[in-house]
C-alpha cells in the first residue's frame, strides 16, 4: 500500500466518471499531495494518465487490489 492524503472511490462508475471525480476531489489536495483514486472501469487505465498529462499532475502508477485498480496521482 503507497501513502496517499485523499482516498476517492469511483467503483461502479463508467467513463468519464471516474476522472471528473478525481478532477473535482484534487482541486481540494494542496501541491505535492497525493489522491488514490479506486476504480474498476477498464478505460481508466487509460483515461486517468491521459487526465495527468493534460492537467499537470503526475500519474505515480497503480495497483491492482481485489475490487478495482487504485490509482495514485500527485497534485502539480
């Protein structure tokens, strides 16, 4: 398990749900901090780098756990 500062679960949403729930949550995290975003939407292995590339922040990878994909994303 990574360290993080701001756990959303996304679970049982579809694209592009998952990433305008990250979009909104972030905004809240300071510079430098990190949200774990959960989500079993197969696109958002695709759509949550892509989201880091074009809004600035960093994608810090991912984790498969048992109910979906935890991915961690540092604020820019």
């Amino acid at each position: 398990m990574r360290d993080f500062d701001l756990e959303i679960d996304a679970r049982g949403l579809l694209c592009p749900l998952p990433v305008l729930r990250l979009r909104k949550r972030i905004a809240d995290l300071a510079p430098g901090q990190v949200a774990c975003l959960i989500a079993d939407d197969p696109a958002a292995h695709v759509d949550v780098p892509h989201f880091c590339a074009e809004a600035g922040y960093t994608f810090e990878g991912s984790d498969d756990q048992d109910d979906g994909t935890a991915f961690f994303v540092r604020r820019g």
